[in-house]
C-alpha cells in the first residue's frame, strides 16, 4: 500500500550533459555515449533504490527530450525542415521538425536501455513514453492533414515500441500526456481513443500522466493565469475513469487543482504528485504525507501511489536525490499510520 514511484526524468549527470539544463544536447557521441548513458541509468536505478523508491525508472538517462527521443528513430520525419508552432495551445512558440510523410520505426527505439536496466534492477521496472497527442503538439504536420489521424498513426508505432519493452520485462509502461492540460475538449474526443491504440495488447500496468509541466519559467507564468483553482483536470477525467488504461499520474504538490476532482478517478490507481518539481527546497516527509493524506479524503488508499508532479530533469542531482529520499520517507509515515 502507497507504493513509491517518479513521474519521469532524473537529472543528467555533468559527464553526460550540462547539469540543470532541460533537453541540453550530449557531451558524448558513439560508444562513449551509450557507455555515459548506462553509466547515469545506474546510478541513477541505485538512488532510487537507496531511498526506498519501489518503482523505478532509467529518468530518461537515454534521452534528451521526453517527446523527440522517440521521434529520433522514427521515419517519415524530416529533421531538417523545421517549423514553427505554437506548442500547448500557444503557451510557447518553439522550432519542431516537420512530418513530410506516412510514419514508421525504423527499429525499435528503447530496447537496447529497457535490456540493460532490467538486468541491473530487481524492483519494478517503469518507463514512460511520450503520449500520441502530446507527440502532434511537439511536431509539425506536413503529411496527414488532421491530428486525430496523425496521432492514431504514432499510437500504433507505441504500441509496437511498448510491446517490446513489456515483453524485456517492464512492469509498467507511462504515456506522458501534458497536452491533455491544454487540449481538454479533444481528450474524449480522440486523445483517449489514440491512448487506447497505444495500449493494445499490452498485459503490464499503463498509465497517462498528466501535468501542468516542467518547472520551466514559461510553466511557472502559465500557471499564474490559471486563476485559484486549476480546474482543467475535471473536464476530462471522466473519459479517463472509462478508459481501459489502469494508472493517472497528477500534479497535486503545491498545486491549486482541487483534490475533489479525484473523485472522478474512482476506478483507477492514482499516482499522486507529492513531490513539487518547481522548486529547489526539499520537502520534508512530514509535508509528503499531508499531501497524500488529503488526497486520500476522495481516493481509497489502496489506489494511491506516491509520485513526483513531474520529472526533475532541470534540477541539480543533490535536490532530486533529496526529493526522492523525502517521497519515500512520506509515504513510509502513511503506510505507518494506517497499520
């Protein structure tokens, strides 16, 4: 009961990329970068495991960028044609690369990091992917002329990648879904089908997460305009509750997202964001548990999992360490209390 896990990244060693950088490019290339690589996933499978994490990942170690990481080995891309775009309904404008055609994998993307990570942990095993919609707010369209049918086509090379790396032993397999926040009304209306083509088949634990972003300063000012209450959660959770995915991650540390809303989750385990990724200070285990403690006021605590809101890739490695230690030690005071 109230088990422990992360939302995605970990921090980037300094021998790998620039530290507290977001999506900083590689100070390694060839075999020395897939040695660099292996050597950050380890270290990063001990910290986790030394702070009593029971679900662990490889914090993104073999990718810069949640969402392009993946797009990297895909075909029907062209890398060189760059766009502009508005990115989660115009919060930011970014330059993306450009799909010119029907799109393919060329091989499959992660097997080579999932392998290597499941012989070095025995703790469960969680690895996230970046969700079909978010994937058409990341990229441009030059080829298939509406979202919908350009996600359906990403969600079936998902399934695919997710196939795999179930079948190499994951134990759960995350679809990262940030523009659910920005795109509420389309959720029941195909992000959740395109969720569905990604999950197919699938036998281990899926989950969608859905938060207000990185702690990114273009985050952080959306936020403000969002008024007391962050409400935009309750207009699609409850075609998630419907959905045959089995686990949503939240954003709920520090956040104005009223915790009712989780009521609307009344048929999925809850990975509740108890872990604040904006910010330097650590909390205390004590602070933890009154996060997840109020969350269990809507949600029973058997579907609870202690989580972060986000991932911790622009933080510097002694405040995520700090932060996974203090979710752990919370969690550990609830567990307590409820004995």
């Amino acid at each position: 009961m109230i088990k422990t896990t992360v939302a995605g990244s970990l921090p980037k060693p300094s021998w790998l990329a620039e530290p507290e950088k977001l999506w900083a490019p590689w100070r390694l290339e060839g075999a020395g970068l897939v040695e660099g690589q292996r050597d950050a996933a380890m270290v990063w499978i001990k910290l986790q495991e030394d702070a009593g994490i029971d679900i662990v990942s490889d914090g993104e170690q073999f990718r810069k960028h949640f969402v392009h990481g993946f797009l990297e080995e895909v075909e029907g891309i062209d890398w060189h044609r760059m766009t502009t775009m508005g990115i989660r309904d115009n919060r930011y404008d970014a330059q993306v690369p450009t799909v010119t055609s029907a799109v393919r994998r060329k091989k499959s993307v992660h097997a080579d990091g999932v392998k290597f990570c499941r012989e070095n942990t025995s703790k469960q095993f969680k690895f996230t992917l970046p969700g079909p919609m978010t994937i058409c707010d990341t990229i441009a369209d030059a080829h298939y002329g509406s979202r919908p049918e350009m996600a359906m086509a990403f969600a079936a090379l998902l399934n695919q990648e997710a196939l795999e790396l179930e079948a190499l032993g994951v134990d759960v397999i995350q679809f990262d879904e940030p523009a659910f926040n920005a795109f509420m009304d389309q959720v029941p209306v195909w992000g959740v089908e395109a969720l569905h083509r990604a999950i197919e088949g699938l036998k281990c634990k899926t989950a969608v997460h859905i938060c207000y972003g990185y702690g990114i300063q273009q985050n952080i000012d959306w936020k403000e305009s969002l008024g007391k209450e962050w409400l935009q959660y309750e207009q699609f959770f409850p075609a998630l509750n419907e959905s045959r995915i089995d686990q949503v991650s939240l954003e709920c540390a520090d956040s104005r997202v009223p915790l009712s809303v989780l009521g609307l989750l009344k048929d999925k385990e809850i990975l509740v964001g108890a872990i604040n990724v904006a910010t330097d200070t650590i909390e205390t285990p004590e602070k933890v548990a009154f996060t997840l403690r109020a969350a269990m006021e809507f949600v029973d605590p058997e579907r609870i999992i202690a989580c972060t809101n986000c991932g911790m890739a622009p933080l510097s490695r002694h405040v995520a360490e700090g932060k996974l230690k203090a979710l752990a030690a919370g969690a550990a005071l609830l567990r307590n209390e409820l004995q």
